[in-house]
C-alpha cells in the first residue's frame, strides 16, 4: 500500500490522469490519506519542515512485525527490484530458517547456521557473490 | 465500498497505538505529537486511513492485513516526479 499526506481525492485525480496511463488497469493497492502526517511521524517519514512524508519502504511480515526499512530523501527514487528481492529473502528465511547472505538472489547458495559454519563462511561464499 | 455517505472531511484515525494496560480501539487514536516507535525486528504501530482504492473511497486498517505480506510506502506527494 502507499502513503502520502495527500487526500483520498488527489489520490483518485493522480490515478485517473497519470498513474492509470502508466499502469494499465490502474494501482493494484489503496493509496492511503495520511493528512497531518501522524502516521508518518510514527514510521519516521515525516519531515515536518515540508509537512509532507518522504520516501519511505517498510517490509511487514504475516505476523504484522518490520523485517526492512528504506528511508531516502525525496529527490531519489526507489530501487524496486532490491525490495522484490528482499522479499522473496525474508519469506525463503520465513519458510526453511536458513539464512541469505549478502546478494542472495532466489535460487541461489543460502547459509545454515550453526557451530560449523562459524569461522568457515569463506568456503562457501565470496565477495564477487555480493554483486 | 461505501456509497453516498461521503462527505468533504473523513477524519483519519490515523495511528493506533494501545495507551498503557488499556486494550486499544480506534477511538483511543493517539490525539497528541506522535513519536517513532518503528523499528525493524518490533511490531508495525497499527492504523487506519481513508484510501482510494478499486475506483472507490474505504477505510484501511494495516492490522487488517495480518497474515500477508505488506509493503507500505510512503511519498513525498502526487504528481512528484520521481
């Protein structure tokens, strides 16, 4: 879902005169009203100087718990590939308990950790997996 | 989607948090200069907010999504760009 400090209306005017032709069949999750900033200010987003929220990512689990957080000034925009990936890790993690390491992509090397992987992580990943 | 009903100002209940040893219910919305409480790791501080959504108007509530994954964004405004 997305937040901003607009209202429901300029929400439903932006999907209708720019968002729809970008997306077709329009934005698939509710475009969320938050006048005031009050729950910005909660999630840490609102820059009460600008009286607006800033971009902000958080990743919640089915349990309702913050597994990730992206905070950036308004000028750059998000990387969503990063955040699809850091999905599908916390739900690989989620499913089996391993662990993903730095760069991990679906389908690639994961960790299980424990007395014998410590000190020996250099076996089985190396730096240029980070990239 | 609620029909008809609608009207210029929808206020928004915006964070609920649960005051000390008292359940919480929307009415108990926190009235005051709210703090960060969000931290990864910690439970997401609960809301709930008029959104446009499906070419209508409804209220969303984030606790009404336990059980799935969320991502929740926040942006600076419409029409900005980036």
């Amino acid at each position: 879902m997305a937040c901003s400090t607009d209202s429901r209306f300029v929400h439903k005017i932006w999907h209708e005169e720019e968002l729809s032709k970008m997306v077709p069949g329009g934005i698939p999750f509710p475009m969320l009203s938050d006048g005031g900033g009050k729950i910005g200010q909660v999630y840490g987003v609102y820059d009460q100087d600008a009286g607006v929220d800033i971009r902000g990512r958080f990743l919640i689990d089915p349990d309702g718990v913050i597994q990730a957080m992206e905070v950036v000034t308004p000028p750059v925009g998000r990387n969503v590939s990063e955040m699809i990936r850091q999905t599908k890790a916390f739900q690989h993690v989620r499913k089996t308990g391993e662990v993903t390491p730095s760069g991990w992509q679906p389908g690639k090397p994961t960790l299980k950790p424990g007395p014998d992987l410590a000190g020996k992580v250099w076996k089985v990943w190396k730096p240029d997996m980070a990239f | 989607m609620a029909e008809a009903k609608d009207g210029c100002v929808t206020p928004a209940k915006g964070p609920i948090l649960k005051p000390e040893g008292q359940p919480s219910t929307p009415s108990q919305a926190y009235k005051e200069e709210p703090k960060m409480i969000a931290q990864v790791g910690k439970p997401a501080p609960d809301f709930e907010a008029s959104a446009f959504f499906e070419g209508g108007f409804k209220s969303i509530k984030l606790s009404d999504y336990k059980g799935k994954w969320v991502i929740l964004c926040f942006f600076p405004g419409a029409f900005t760009f980036v």
